[in-house]
C-alpha cells in the first residue's frame, strides 16, 4: 500500500510547538513576536491568503500586525511601508501578499525587507544564504516539504532526487534544500527534453508545476517517495499535479491533495516568525 503522508497532521504539531515556545518565552503578550503581513488591493484570493496567515499568528500567540494598501498604492508608498516595519522592533517579520497589482514591481519591493524579517525567504540575500548553506529563514513551502520528508522518516541523504519546476517559491530553493542535505538533485522543468527520463531515477520526486496531472505512472521510480506540491480547483474538488489514483500500491510514499504540502506552509511561516524573533534577541 502507498503510505499517504499527513501534512495536516505535521503541520498541527508544529503550530502547536510555536504556540507552546511563544507563551514559555513570552507570558507578556506584548512582547511576542509580531508578524507584519502587507495587502495591496483587493484581490479575494490573496484576502483568503493573507486571513488564513493572520489566524494562525493569532493563534500561535504572536502579534498580528497587519498592513492594508489600497491597488492604487504607488511604488513609492508601498517601499514606504516596508522601510517603516524594516525599523520597527516590535515587527519580527515582513510578508509581503503575492501577486501585487499591475504597476508593482515586487522583486525590488521584496528586497527591500531585510534578510532577518524575510519570513517568506525570498529576497535575493535569502537566497544567497540558501545556496551557501549558511543559516537563514528559508522559504515555508519547500521547508514544509523537508519537514513532511523527516516527519516519514525518508532517508535524504545520498537519495536521487528530482524537483520538476524552477519557480522562486518552491522549485529553486527545493532543489538548494535538497542539496544541502546531501541529496544527488535534478531540476527538471518545461524546456527538460525528457521528463520522465528525469523523474524516473528519482528516489525523492517533488512536483510543483501548477500543471494538473502532468506526472503519472510512467514519470514514477517503483517504491518512490512522491511529493505533490500543486492544488487546482475542479468541479469535482482539489487535484494535484499528480494523478495520484495511478500511483496506489506503487509509490512508497504520497503527499494527498488537499491536506500534504499545503497545511506546511501557513506552519513553517510561524517557525520562521519565531526564528527571525528569537535571532534579534541573539544579536548583540
């Protein structure tokens, strides 16, 4: 039987670990650390987003500092912001609501939050701590993945291991976390000639495409591990970018759609608000 990897069920202990590590090192509410997150305009889904990240804050016992821009807000004003909460300690940590509106530059906004708040991890000075392996706040959703993987006991390590896609928010750096645990990595992605030659080898296949159902049967090495990063909406409910009915009793392990990889993200987004608090305190 292929063994379903229970990302809600991980992600449940690990919020619960925060929670637990908030209050022991915070009896005073107000001195927890506080997660700024940034809106800009009115997009519904980035609404959802932005709700779902603040209840876990809430909940987590942290300081939900929340920042609402209208789609009219110029560059300018919204680097404002970021200068502003980059400044101000009692912020632990910046997240800025992706994508923004049309005329936003968001990869020079982005950088504009300093590598000790960037709890999204995807500033150019977070990635360069990725890639040499030097401590920093990594991006949640790959981070989750390494999680769900050490949670089933999956040997990294010396594994073959396939990433398909290169995105800034998962693909790369998952590709970068994989190799600095020691993992034989491939990246494949769309101008990859042979896919499942690339995929077939694997040991650790991670899918995180945005393409419904692009990895079957034939991309799968018998007794893999499969981690299915993608979740699209169909009329008959959440599907991935696996056809995971395919892969039943020939994967060794699987990430479901829903309840896998997405419950690690909002988790690991807490970790990494705990983590940028705690190494302020750290610095003399």
């Amino acid at each position: 039987m292929t063994r379903r990897i229970d990302g809600t069920a991980v992600a449940r202990r690990i919020r619960a670990e925060v929670a637990s590590e908030v209050a022991r090192l915070h009896p005073d509410p107000s001195t927890a650390p506080g997660l700024a997150t940034i809106l800009v305009g009115d997009d519904p889904a980035s609404a959802v987003y932005v709700a779902a990240k603040r209840k876990a804050v809430r909940e987590a016992g942290m300081q939900d500092l929340h920042v609402s821009l209208p789609a009219e807000a110029t560059q300018a004003e919204v680097a404002g912001v970021i200068d502003r909460l980059a400044q101000d300690p009692v912020v632990s940590g910046i997240l800025l609501q992706l994508p923004l509106p049309a005329g936003l530059e968001s990869g020079a906004l982005i950088n504009r939050i300093p590598p000790s708040k960037d709890v999204d991890g995807l500033t150019t000075a977070s990635a360069g701590l990725l890639a040499r392996d030097q401590p920093g706040l990594r991006p949640c959703t790959p981070a989750g993945v390494i999680e769900l993987l050490d949670s089933e006991g999956v040997t990294i390590e010396g594994a073959k291991a396939c990433v398909v896609g290169r995105s800034d928010l998962v693909g790369r750096p998952m590709g970068q976390m994989l190799l600095n645990r020691d993992a034989t990595v491939t990246v494949a992605h769309k101008e990859t000639r042979d896919l499942i030659s690339a995929t077939r080898e694997a040991d650790i296949l991670v899918v995180a495409t945005g393409v419904q159902g692009l990895i079957g049967r034939e991309h799968v090495k018998p007794g893999a591990t499969v981690i299915d990063v993608g979740i699209h909406r169909t009329p008959t409910g959440l599907t991935g970018d696996v056809r995971a009915e395919e892969l039943e009793g020939f994967a060794k392990c699987l990430t479901p759609v829903p309840g896998g990889v997405g419950p690690m993200t909002i988790a690991m987004l807490m970790v990494n608000t705990l983590r940028a608090a705690q190494w302020a305190v750290a610095v003399p």
